[in-house]
C-alpha cells in the first residue's frame, strides 16, 4: 500500500501538470486566434476541408495518383460540388427570400391577433431580416461599401483557405515528423498521439454533421413539399447550413419552416410542418447521431452550447460555426491524455 501511494501521486501530479500546461496553451491559442482572425480563419476553415477531404485524397494516393496531382483532383472535385451547392442554395434562397420573408411578416401579424403587442417586433423582426442577419454575424456593416467589402473578404478567405487544403492534404505526410522535430524527443510520440486522436475527432465530426446535415435537409425539404408549403427549397437550406451549429441551427431553422406554413397553409398545416421537424430530429438524435458519429467525442448537449456562444463572441457566425469541432479536437486531446497520463479516477 505504501509503495502504491507514490506512484499513484506522481501519477496525479503528472496529470495535473498537463492539464495546466495544455490550458495554458489553448488560452494562448484562443488569444492568438482573436488578435489574429483573418489569417486564423482560413487556417482553421482549410484543417475543418482537409478532415473532409482527406478519405478521397488517400483513396486516390492508393491509386497510385501522384501526391499534387491527387491533392488538385480533391481540391477541384470539392470545388465543384462545393460550388454547385452554393449556387443551389443561394438561388433556392434568392428565388423564395421574399416569399419566405413575406410568410414571415404575415405570422407576425397572425400572432399579433393574439398576443397583442408580442406580435409586433415579430413583424420587425421579419422586416428586417437581412439587417439583423448582418449585425449577428458581426462583420456586415451599413451602406453599400461596406457590404462589398464583407464579401470580398469572404472571397478571399475561401480562396485561401482552399489553396491551404491542397497544400496540407499534398503535404499530409510530412505532418507527423514536421510535428516531432518541434517538440523534444522525450515528448514527441505523446504530442504526435495527440495530435492524430485531435485531428480523428475533428474527421469524424465534419464527415457525420455532413452526412447527418444532408439527410436532414432532404426529409425537412420532401415532409415541406408534400405538405406545399412555399419556400420549401430554401428553407431546406437553410436546414442543411444550419445542421453545423449543433442544436441552435435545427432550432431556428425548424422555426422558421413551422412559421412560413402557419403564415401561408393556416395552423393545421404548421402542426404538421412541425411534425416533421420533430420527426427528423428524433431521426437525427436517436439513430443518425449513435449510428454515423459512434466513433467521434461525444460532448455534452451544454459543453456544445457553451462552445457555440463563445464562438459566437469570438468570431460571430464563422466562430459558431468552428467552435463545435475545435471543441471536438480539445475533447480528443483529453481522451489521449487519460489514456497516457492517467487521471484521478483511473485504474
């Protein structure tokens, strides 16, 4: 017993000094991201396309497909398809926007009947849809300039950051020594272990919100079209961009879905809009989520809202949309961690 005692406390003095070490670390990390947002942005939005891509860009390497050759044939098939959908939702969005915002503005009203004044800013709240959208995301300003100006921004940072993902998915494995010669020898294989479980936890997140965020998106879009309410097309959309904010997305896309058929079907046709929605997210919660990410860092429902909101203040829309699987990777290094160092609780 009192030789076990020693151990067990450099064993628990080790953990705590990693903990310590590594929260040190990430609040650098964090603070570095916040003075640094416009080259960190890309970066991040490259590591996020490259745990997307990378089971394509091995795929075409076991083909026997030279490095740069493999890593442009990616870059230009994700091009493609990530192109091709913008373009279906944003013209999806530009053709029923106003019929959708006019839904809105008549639900407002609708509301109004009932609830008095609560049924008012509703109508502002539609009224100004675009406005609010711009002042969420922090980076739209007034006046036309500026708006001009937000966009070219948002141009070059996906061309930056899609020039990064060819580079990292060309020069993937490099990554592991590039990685060892940076650390000291004694630590190398624990910071490499690190770093792979991270980088597997952010995989497996981006490739199941993708295959979880198009299902979605399909059943909301037939359960809408079956039932004729407008829009459907958008708002199946919105449903799929909003499927990468865990939780707070499905909620206000959902929303907005049971409001357009209120507005434009009456209250029998919204219950049934809301069914669907319900529907599809017990679907998602009770059989796509154990099913498609089983393998990645389950986090609790409250770290994923604490994680979006700091998100949120940190990067507006961009850093919700980061914080989850940032968080996922932080989860993962845990995860390494215990199973290297130990903890309190472990055997």
């Amino acid at each position: 017993m009192h030789t076990l005692l020693p151990e067990a406390v450099r064993r628990l003095a080790a953990w705590c000094l990693v903990v310590l070490l590594v929260a040190g670390v990430a609040g650098v990390g964090v603070w570095l991201c916040t003075v640094l947002k416009t080259a960190v942005t890309p970066v991040l939005l490259a590591l996020l396309g490259t745990a997307l891509l990378g089971p394509l860009y091995r795929r075409l390497v076991r083909m026997h497909v030279q490095r740069s050759l493999a890593a442009g044939l990616t870059c230009a098939a994700v091009l493609a398809v990530v192109g091709g959908a913008t373009y279906i939702v944003v013209r999806a969005l530009i053709d029923t926007g106003d019929q959708i915002i006019a839904s809105l503005k008549q639900a407002a009203v609708d509301l109004s009947k009932h609830f008095s004044a609560a049924g008012t800013s509703l109508d502002d709240l539609a009224s100004n849809a675009k406005d609010l959208l711009g002042k969420f995301g922090g980076t739209a300003a007034s006046g036309v300039v500026s708006g001009i100006s937000v966009v070219g921004e948002m141009i070059a940072t996906a061309v930056l950051a899609l020039l990064l993902v060819f580079f990292f998915l060309r020069d993937s494995h490099k990554t592991a020594g590039a990685l060892r010669s940076l650390v000291p020898a004694s630590s190398a294989d624990t910071v490499e272990a690190m770093a792979r479980r991270a980088f597997t936890a952010v995989e497996g997140f981006m490739r199941g919100t993708t295959v979880i965020a198009l299902i979605d998106a399909v059943c909301i879009t037939v359960g809408l079209l079956i039932l004729r309410v407008p829009g459907a097309a958008g708002l199946g959309a919105l449903v799929f961009v909003g499927a990468y904010i865990p939780y707070l997305g499905a909620f206000l896309s959902g929303a907005i879905a049971v409001l357009v058929a209120l507005a434009d079907r009456g209250l029998v046709i919204a219950l049934w809009a809301l069914g669907v929605v319900l529907a599809v997210q017990v679907l998602e919660g009770h059989v796509l989520q154990p099913m498609i990410q089983s393998r990645t860092v389950q986090m609790h429902p409250a770290v994923v809202m604490l994680a979006i909101t700091a998100g949120a203040s940190v990067a507006g829309i961009i850093g919700m949309l980061l914080a989850v699987p940032l968080t996922a990777a932080a989860f993962g290094v845990v995860s390494e961690m215990r199973v290297r160092y130990g903890g309190p609780g472990t055997a």
